[in-house]
C-alpha cells in the first residue's frame, strides 16, 4: 500500500480516536458526578487515552440513573417484608416520635428511614465477635441449629480449611432438609474453583454469582461489586460485618493477624437482613421470595433498636455515607472510627474535620500496612489535612485492621461492609446495621481502646517532616483515589 494512503488511514483513525476519547470526556462531564471523581477520570483519559478508554469501560461508567437492580423487585420484595413487620415503628418515623430514642437518635434514623427505607426494629439482642475464631465459631454454631434455611451472602469465599468447613456444613444441613441459599461475588472470589461450586450445587445448594465475571472476556460492570456480608438462620439469627470466609481471618498472613469486627443479631431486626438478601437471590436467580415463613413474629430477645441500611452504585442516595456524615455532625463529645482503607469523599472529609475543630474527640484507626498497596499511600495524602483540624491518627500494629466500625458519645454504633473510601460508597453493594443502644455502644467504645493499646499515635510534627519523595507519591496516588 502507498505510504500516501497509510497517511491517510492513519490521519483518519486518529480523527476518530480523538472524537472518542473527547465524546467519553464529553458524558462523563454531562454526568455530574462528584467532581473530584470526573477530574481523575479526565485526567486519565487525556494522559492516557488508550489505556483510559478501556478502564473507563470496565470501571468508570455511571450506573447510579441505569438501575443495575430493578427498582420493582425492590418494591415487591419490600411489600412483601413490610406485610410481615409490624407498621407501629415504621408509623412513628414518619411523625418523628420514636419515644425511646434522644432527638439526636431519632434524625438518624429518620435519615435511614427516608433515604433507604431502612425499618428500624425494637426488642432485639446484638452479640459482638471480633476475632475469626469467635465469630466462624458462633457463625457455624447457628447454621448447625438450622431448621428451615440458611441464607449465606459473601464477597469473598475461599477454597481453604475455612471455605470447606462451611462447604461441608451447607452440604450436611441440605442432606436433613434444610433451604440453602448462597450468592458469592465473582470477582471477589474469582480464585474459587469450579469443583468446589460444582460440589455445593451437585449436594443441593442453590448458588448464586453476583454480576458474574468470564474470564477472559470482561463485563462492563467489572467494577461493581456486591460486597455485603450476610448471613441469616431461619429469619430468626443474623450477621454482618467486615468478615469473609477465609484463613486469614483466624490464621492471618502476610500481614500478621487479621482482626475484624462480626455481630451477630437475635430478634426481628434480622428481617432487615433477610430483605436485603433477598432482593440480591433476586437479582443473580430471577426468584421472588417473599412468603411469611421467610419473616417469622420472632419473641423479643432483648431492648435493642436497630437499623440496617444498604447502599449500591445504583441507589437513589448515597445512603450509608450520608449516615456516617449525620452521625459524626452529631457527636457531642466523641466519634471512633476504625476503617482498613480511608479516601473519603469531600462531604465525610469536611464532617471529620469539622467535629474536630468543634472540640469533638475524633479518632481515627487504620492499618500501617494493607494489601491494597496502592491504596495504602493516597489514604497517606489525607491524614495531615485531618490532623490540622484535630483527627487524632493511629496506625495498627498488631496485624492487619479490617474492622469498619464507629461509635459515637457511647449512644450509637455502626459496623457492617462499607470501608471509608470511593469505592465503597460509590462502586460497591454494601450494608450496615446501626444500632442505637448505650450498653451496646459502650461495649464498642471499650473494644476501640483496648486497640488502640495495639495502636501508634501518628505525631503531626513527625508526619510534616516525613521525605518529599514520599510525600510526592501520596500527592500523586490521591489523584486517583476517587477510581482506586
């Protein structure tokens, strides 16, 4: 072929290539996202257009006006919970009277009632587990006394002496008769092999992928993930928390030992959980669940309230990052959070450091050193600004910090799945549970210290004079924190 033609093909390619590279520049703009967040995606697509074309694919698109979940699957299932659940609780959130709770309380739970219409439930028991052992052993002692079905959602499943442990205990109940129901993410658990999924089916599971993953070939929502972690025994016993089946979680690794933070809850706040799970069976099977023998009249089991919330990429809010703002824009005298990865959005960035400059004790907890490297240094970009405000830094010590977890002036608590990063309140399937309880909350206040005794105060003074090399690397990793 002439070279003059070769010119022209190349002249001409080039034309379209640009015209797509500045029509994605063009949608993610008109999308009106949070800006920061189109910045890093401009910023990439122009510096590297090639290879920002293709993460703009597989991780960049806006799914939140798409609606991954049906909104009506949503709503049968929610009519179907809200026919089963007392309407008296539900009645009082909206006349903003709940009579047990302080005006403080009660705007939270407003909020979660309004932006994910989270029903909060009286009269219940939390338990709370913050190593492996304890929990998997509470975890399989409650599958074990299964008389109905176990409904099992993780991100992460692996195929070590943990996975088969709970492989084996599936397979045993579903041999007596038991309902087992199980949706594991997968990429999260993409190491999973065929013959430990084909051995759950083959033995009666009814398995379930989350946005399923072929490799080679990619799915455009590569980057939304279910990331929840929940577990519900005959609509009665129920868990959640950062916790995924895997050895590390008892054994630890590389990183030392990991701890984290699992509840388990007794009583009807479990129909929070059991709804959530049942809206995601619906999503990866196409099955309506919604009989009553999903949502038994459960006795009182204790004086808890609680309330469990979920957030997706697809929700109309953002629902569980607006908590945690409303909750740390409340606390009067303290708020301890503890989170593995931390590149928080500007709105939860602006409420940290406003409580600190209130004379609010604002600690924050995380690792020294993570398995998401890359991670690791742009949440490093952002503890000088909390600092200056007031944040009282400490890294973990002793292994590796998975919990996600806040309490705030010994009144409410949080722990679920959701880190305090982009990703988990923009990308990922998530879900907390708070729980409005002063013994409760004093429980977690104690557990917080005693690892912060695991834990080294980062000294401001110290951390400005750290090297400009280093520095420079955070500057740089932060720039891409909101697609990290």
């Amino acid at each position: 072929m002439p070279i003059y033609y070769l010119k022209i093909t190349e002249y001409i390619v080039t034309i379209i290539f640009t015209l797509i590279v500045a029509s994605t520049v063009f949608v993610v703009i008109t999308e009106n996202r949070n800006p920061f967040r189109s910045i890093a995606w401009i910023s990439v697509l122009i510096l590297l257009p090639v290879l920002g074309l293709l993460l703009y694919f597989f991780f960049g698109r806006n799914y939140r006006k798409q609606k991954i979940i049906s909104r009506k699957s949503i709503k049968k299932i929610k009519k179907g919970i809200a026919s089963h659940t007392s309407t008296s609780l539900c009645n009082q959130v909206r006349n903003d009277s709940l009579p047990m709770v302080s005006e403080e309380t009660q705007g939270i739970i407003n909020l979660l009632y309004n932006n994910g219409e989270a029903i909060p439930y009286a009269d219940n028991e939390v338990e709370i587990y913050t190593t492996g052992n304890e929990a998997f052993d509470s975890l399989f002692a409650e599958m074990e006394k299964a008389q109905h079905h176990i409904h099992i959602e993780f991100y992460i499943i692996e195929n070590d002496v943990i996975g088969n442990r709970l492989k084996d205990l599936l397979l045993r109940k579903v041999a007596e008769g038991v309902r087992v129901r199980l949706i594991y993410d997968s990429l999260g658990s993409w190491r999973l092999k065929k013959t430990f999924l084909r051995q759950m089916k083959d033995g009666g599971l009814e398995v379930g992928s989350f946005l399923k993953v072929n490799l080679p070939f990619f799915s455009d929502k590569l980057n939304y993930r279910n990331h929840r972690k929940i577990v519900v025994v005959d609509g009665a016993v129920g868990f959640v928390g950062g916790l995924n089946v895997a050895d590390r979680y008892v054994s630890g690794n590389e990183l030392g030992a990991w701890r984290d933070t699992l509840i388990k809850i007794t009583g009807n706040a479990v129909h929070g959980l059991q709804s959530t799970f049942l809206i995601d069976w619906h999503f990866v099977s196409r099955i309506y669940i919604v009989a009553t023998e999903y949502y038994p009249q459960n006795a009182a089991a204790g004086e808890k309230l609680v309330q469990t919330v979920t957030s997706a990429p697809d929700s109309d809010w953002e629902s569980i990052l607006q908590a945690f703002c409303k909750v740390i824009a409340m606390a009067k005298k303290y708020v301890y959070i503890e989170t593995p990865y931390f590149l928080p959005p500007e709105s939860l960035l602006s409420s940290l450091k406003i409580a600190a400059l209130s004379g609010v004790d604002v600690r924050l907890l995380i690792s020294r050193n993570s398995d998401a490297r890359v991670t690791n240094i742009a949440s490093r970009s952002y503890l000088r600004e909390v600092m200056d405000a007031g944040v009282k830094v400490y890294f973990y010590d002793n292994g590796f910090i998975h919990s996600k977890t806040i309490v705030a002036d010994d009144t409410i608590s949080t722990v679920g799945s959701t880190n305090m990063d982009f990703r988990s309140f923009e990308m990922q399937f998530e879900i907390n549970t708070f729980i409005y309880d002063r013994e409760f909350a004093v429980r977690m206040r104690k557990i917080y210290e005693a690892d912060l005794k695991n834990s080294l105060r980062v000294e401001l003074s110290l951390w400005k004079k750290r090297e400009r090399w280093q520095k420079f690397k955070e500057s740089i990793a932060r720039l891409f924190s909101p697609i990290l």
